[in-house]
C-alpha cells in the first residue's frame, strides 16, 4: 500500500505531541478521556478510539459532550473498531495520522486510547517510524488502573506455564495487565473515590512491585485527572541543556529468532528532571491473537423492550457463568427509555442516556462482550431465559 506524505513543508514545523492512554478492559479510560475532553481548555484534540468489538461505543461516549455542537469544532473523533490500533496487520493508522499531520495548523494534541486488550508498544513502535517521526513525538503514555480491582486480586499473578500449557483466563489477564504498566509513564489510579488511605498506598505499593519504572502516580477521583499532569508532560522530548541518553537492549522482542537490534537510538530512554532513564520495549510486531487467541469479543442483540432489574441480575449472572471481563452497549427499555450499560466483571452499572447521547440507531438493544474464551452460546441462552426476551 502506498502512501502520500503531506506536503514537505510540514516538517519545518514542530512535531504534534501525542499521549496514549492504555489500560485493561473497564479501568474507565474513556470516562477519564472524556474528562480531560471537557478540561481541554483552549487545546484543539484529536481523538482515534480503539475498540476490541464490532460495535463503537466509546467514541460515541465521548462525542457526548456537554459544550455540544461547538465541540466538535475544537475535538476530532476518530473509531477504529474491531482490531488493534497499529498492531501489524492495521492498515488505518497511519493513514489516519497522516491526515492528522496534513491538519498540522488546526491539532494541538492527539489522544489515542487503545483497546483493554493492547499494549501501547504498538502505537509507540509506529510513532517512531521513519514516516510519523516527523510529525509527530510521544508526549507520555499513561496506563488507568481499575484500583477497587487490583487490591482485590483480580490482575493475580503471572504463574510460570509449561512450554505447551495454554494460559488460564487468571493468567491472561495478569500478563496484559503488567505488561500495560510496565510500558507506562504515567499510572492513573482510577475508581478510588470509596477507598480509604492506607488502600491508597498499598495500591501504589503494588503498582511499583509490578512496574518499577514508573515515573508518575496520579489519582483520578470521579473519574477527573488536572490536565496538567496529563498533557504537555513532555517525558520523551529532548530537554534544554544537559540531556541524558539511556542505550540499553530491549528487554524481549518478537519472535523466537529476534535479536537485539543494531541501531537503538530511536528506543532509547530519555532521564529528564533527574529522572531515572525509561527503557522502551516493543514486543508488538505480532497481532496478539496470534499470541494467545483466547480473548474474544461477540454482539448480541434484541428487539423487545428490556426490564432494568432483570437485565442487570442477567449480565451479572452472565460474568458468573461464563469468562466475561467487559460488557457495553446501550439496552432500550419500556416507554423508549434508552439505557448505558457498563459492566466490569460481574460489576454492572445501568444508566439513563439522552436520546442524542447515543448513536446507536433503531429500536433494537446491543451489547458487546468480552472475555477469555466465552461461549456467545451460553451467555445469549442465558440473557433470554432470565430477561424473558429474545437475545442473538
């Protein structure tokens, strides 16, 4: 596939920061992304949603802003539903971001949110490449954490595996989550508002056992994080002065015949504010499904009108059932009350949405689900006995 690079002239002008914002299924990326949307002050933002589902959700959330039509002058929206963002077989990205470039003089910032089910290696490995070089530098990559989640040992621990043992859905989900921190600047602790201080520093405690490399903890009550320690951190340009390089092998590549890389001055880290180096390892190159195929993701939908009550006892008996992580969507209910449904594990919640808060079009409900090897099967026969309405 080839591609057009903009105009040349580009790249006399100062590169676009970019902040990626990483994080396992239902950390509450986008809500804390929606957030800084609203917190944006005079920035003009470039959002590219990434999604593990046929169905768009998140950006549709975020379009969903208070200062309405006005916004979307200011914000630039963009899904990439179903896939991982510039993981290798993605064709969209950099196109995307090309287009991107070419509206140098209209972005000041670009967020990228990647899928619960990503590494931010992948984006960060792409930035880096001899056609977004140029326009484009990592401002930080920031990893949310579902905190009430990790105190209560639901990332577990990664257990050593036999060479032809298939991982357990514990153990998925354990290498995705240190993996996501490892690669991060920035660790946002998210959904603390209930916890006292003391769950407050074992949860920090935890983070640094896992990722020592860290150079930041942030809190997010309600969901809200200061813009300031989100953009404009500036954590891999190259500062004023005296600046430090860090060159050091990558701690693992791709492939059981990779090796070290001759020339690692694009994957170097960068020690700023007497701040230890940061080491980036890209570990990407493969789609993940090749790695572990077990994470899947399927729609269901229905037609009839949902009771609430039985429809939230349904999906939690569903995540009890069967391996579901992540439930989303919006559900229509009697009276063509629309409802959000945002399920973490067998935690759902089930909210009221204005008409032009959702997207989704039509009278019928859907419902995105993912897991560790789920049965669509089980969970659809599931849904229909206990709501007493037809789901496929």
């Amino acid at each position: 596939m080839s591609i057009n690079t903009p105009d040349d002239k580009l790249y006399a002008r100062p590169p676009i920061p970019v902040t990626v914002v990483t994080g396992f299924l239902g950390a509450g990326k986008t809500t804390l992304l929606r957030g800084l949307v609203q917190k944006r002050q005079a920035r003009r933002l470039a959002l590219l949603i990434n999604e593990f589902g046929e169905v768009a959700i998140d950006g549709d959330l975020l379009r969903a802003t208070p200062d309405g039509a006005r916004a979307k002058t200011v914000v630039q929206i963009q899904d990439f539903p179903y896939g991982l963002i510039a993981y290798g077989d993605d064709e969209h990205f950099v196109p995307a971001m090309l287009a991107i470039a070419a509206r140098r003089a209209q972005i000041d910032h670009v967020l990228i949110e990647t899928s619960g089910l990503a590494l931010p290696t992948a984006v960060m490995e792409a930035l880096q490449s001899d056609v977004l070089a140029p326009h484009f530098i990592l401002d930080a990559t920031l990893a949310v954490v579902d905190t009430p989640l990790m105190l209560a040992g639901d990332f577990g621990d990664v257990d050593v595996l036999g060479a032809d043992a298939p991982p357990t859905a514990g153990q998925a989900v354990a290498a995705m989550f240190a993996q996501q921190l490892e690669f991060a600047d920035v660790v946002v602790l998210n959904k603390i508002d209930a916890l006292q201080e003391d769950q407050l520093l074992q949860a920090e405690t935890r983070v640094r056992e896992c990722a020592p490399n860290v150079r930041f903890l942030e809190l997010a009550y309600e969901a809200q994080l200061d813009i300031r320690l989100a953009l404009g951190l500036r954590l891999h340009q190259a500062s004023q002065g005296t600046h430090q390089h860090s060159y050091t092998p990558l701690p693992r590549m791709p492939g059981p015949q990779a090796s070290v890389l001759a020339d690692q001055r694009l994957f170097n880290g960068h020690s700023h504010s007497g701040l230890a180096a940061h080491s980036h390892g890209l570990s990407t190159h493969k789609h993940f499904h090749e790695q572990d195929p077990g994470w899947l993701s399927f729609t269901l939908r229905s037609r009839a009108p949902q009771t609430e009550d039985r429809l939230r006892l349904a999906l939690t008996e569903a995540a009890r059932a069967e391996p579901i992580l992540r439930t989303k969507g919006f559900v229509r209910c009697a009276g063509a009350r629309r409802l959000l449904v945002q399920g973490v594990r067998a935690r759902v919640n089930l909210d009221s949405v204005e008409e032009h808060q959702d997207a989704q079009s039509g009278t019928a409900s859907e419902l995105v689900f993912i897991g560790y090897h789920p049965s669509r099967n089980k969970v659809a026969a599931l849904l229909s006995e206990m709501t007493g309405t037809e789901w496929q």
